[in-house]
C-alpha cells in the first residue's frame, strides 16, 4: 500500500470517536484555544490543505478533522486510492502519485494550497518485504514534496515514527535529540525525511514540522506496521475470543489513540512557528505490552485467550523505543494527551464491537 492505512471506515470510527463525551470536551477545547490563532493568519480565509495519503488510516482521519475546523472545501484529499462514492460527496479529491511531481504541482496551483501533509509511505513491516518500493513512495516521494514546498511557500508537515530510532538508541525514555541509526528502511527513509525538513527550514526558510508518532490504535483495520497487533488483538477478541502476538509479552512500545494523535497533529499545523525550538518532536500517550494490552481487554471478555509466537517483527521492535520521552512538546506547545490505556480500551471495545456487527450484517445481507 502507498498510504498509511489501508481501505477502511475510518470516518466512522473517527466522528464516533469525537462524539464520545471526553473527545467532545476536549476537541471544544481544542477549537476555543486555536480560533484566534488561525484567523489571524488568514484573517480573509482559511488555510487551504493538501493531505497526501489521505484515503489511509491517518490521513483520512485528519482529513475528516481539518474538514471539522475549516470547511470541506479547503481540505483536498489525495491517493492514489479513488474515494467511494459516499466519500466524494464529502469534499475535494485529486488523484496524487507521490512519486509524480507534476501530479502535485497541479493539484497545489490549481486548488491554491497553503499547507501540505504529507502522509503517504510504506510501513515498517511492509517496507521490509519491499524495500525498493519504500524507497521509491517514503524518499523520493517526501524528496517531491519538500521542493514543492519550498518553491510554492507551503508549510509543510510529515509525520515521523518511533521507527526512525534503533538498537543503539537509549529505549527508556527516549529523548528527541539522540542517535538514532534504524535498522529498517522505514526508518531509514523517516530519518532522511527528518534531516531533509530540517536542512530545508534552515537553509531555505521552509515550514517544516513533523511528529515522531508512537503506535497508532484506531478501530480501522491495521495497514501494515510492527504495532497493529494491538489493533488486531481487539478484533480477535470480540470475534474468536483467541488472538496469537506476533510479538513477546513484555515487549512494551509507545502508544497513542488515534483521536489523540489527530489532535497533536492538528495542534502542531496551528502553532505559530516561533514555539518551536525544533522541527521534529515526540509525541506519545502510553506505553505497554502486550500482556497488558491483554489484561484490560479480558475485563471486557473475560473469556479471551492470548498466546505468543514471534516472527519477524520481534526484531523491529526490539530496536524501537520503549518509552517516548515528549516533555518538549509538552512544554513548547502545551501537547497533553486525552486518553490513558484504560480509557482507551474502553473506547475501542465499543467501536470494534459496533464495527465488527456492522460488518456481520452486511456480510449477512449480501448472502441473501
């Protein structure tokens, strides 16, 4: 896949996540702290927004959320993925091959952008099994992106990746300014993607900014990475009661929900650039294993069996950080995180519980 995520309903998930009483108080909140700033960077109009790769995980669900604060109108949707029907009623969409810069070029000039996200790459797990490709989508196509950036005027955001750290690197906690040296192209290409954006803001004067996501967990079915097994274990729990981890026990990662991570993400594009005393900064929510992962899901179903059996991916997270250390976020642009693991698995049970029925019924329908 060239997105983040793979076909999905996560507009579904996401509107159902924001109608939850917590995510509603906290993205009233989040509007009231940023209405000021916004108008008076464009006290005529909104900012108008490129997001690539946004018919994925997490471009479509800070599609759905720009689209909330500023109008369906001025966030274009781009992939390489047609949106469904239902979907190009919801606001404008171009089709973008990242690796095609006249693509680009066009959508940009011709729908007058102000800011571009940049979300389309190749996984951790699926890179590995095509690396040439990864190269291909995360560095020539980031190498696209920041040129157009800077020769249009854009700000610029691209996500980043506990991936982009390895076996050298400290693990508990792990601080923003560390060596870092991956052992996967993913990470490889999200560190050539760091040190590109930062060289382009010093050197150029672009406005780049980036986020050093955890492990991401939304209700929409996993697209790829060495985390989605804490997706995964939700689903087979609600639908065999039995789930095998492709990971150990005690292998603890940096996690963050997915409302959370929409939200920094949104919050970091707002911030005006004199905050940032870097271009690239940590963020997270919570840490755990999946053992622990396990125990919470077993207060829902009581019943839910897990066994362990690591394949390949052990190594890729046994080179990851185990704790994010995102205290500069915290203090530089006020990043605080909503959900805990609790609250969190309490909110996903509900989700992929509705999700997997919606999906039964359908099934069941369309056998008739």
């Amino acid at each position: 896949m060239l997105t983040t995520g793979i076909r999905h309903s996560w507009k579904t998930f996401f509107k159902s996540a924001l109608a939850s009483p917590t995510s509603t108080k906290h993205a009233l909140r989040f509007t009231s702290n940023h209405h000021n700033l916004s108008h008076q960077a464009y006290s005529h109009s909104h900012p108008r927004v490129l997001v690539t790769g946004g018919q994925g995980q997490l471009g479509g669900a800070l599609t759905s959320r720009l689209r909330q604060l500023y109008g369906n109108d001025s966030i274009i949707n781009s992939d390489i993925n047609k949106p469904t029907d239902e979907e190009s009623h919801d606001g404008p969409f171009c089709y973008i091959n990242v690796v095609n810069k006249n693509d680009m070029q066009k959508c940009i000039v011709e729908n007058k952008v102000d800011w571009l996200v940049h979300y389309s790459a190749l996984l951790s797990a699926v890179g590995e099994q095509n690396p040439e490709l990864a190269m291909q989508v995360n560095i020539d196509g980031f190498q696209n992106v920041i040129d157009i950036a800077r020769q249009y005027r854009l700000r610029i955001f691209c996500p980043s990746t506990i991936g982009a750290f390895g076996a050298d690197s400290p693990r508990n906690p792990t601080p923003d300014i560390t060596i870092q040296r991956p052992r996967t192209i993913y990470g490889v290409s999200k560190v050539y993607m760091e040190l590109l954006g930062e060289y382009y803001h010093h050197r150029f004067g672009v406005d780049f900014r980036s986020l050093r996501y955890p492990g991401i967990i939304s209700a929409g079915m996993p697209g790829g990475g060495t985390t989605d097994y804490a997706i995964e274990m939700f689903y087979a729990a609600l639908r065999t009661g039995k789930y095998k981890c492709y990971l150990r026990k005690d292998s603890r990662l940096p996690m963050m929900y997915l409302p959370d991570c929409i939200r920094a993400t949104a919050e970091i594009l707002q911030a005006p650039d004199e905050t940032f005393r870097m271009r690239t900064y940590n963020v997270t929510a919570m840490s755990f294993t999946p053992e622990e992962l396990a125990y919470e899901i077993k207060k829902y179903v009581p019943h839910f069996e897990i066994s362990y059996e690591p394949d390949a991916r052990q190594a890729i997270a046994d080179s990851w950080p185990e704790v994010f250390d995102d205290s500069n976020a915290r203090r530089d642009w006020g990043w605080q995180h909503e959900y805990d693991l609790s609250a969190m698995v309490a909110e996903m049970i509900t989700l992929v519980k509705a999700q997997t029925e919606e999906t039964d019924r359908v099934a069941t329908a369309a056998a008739i």
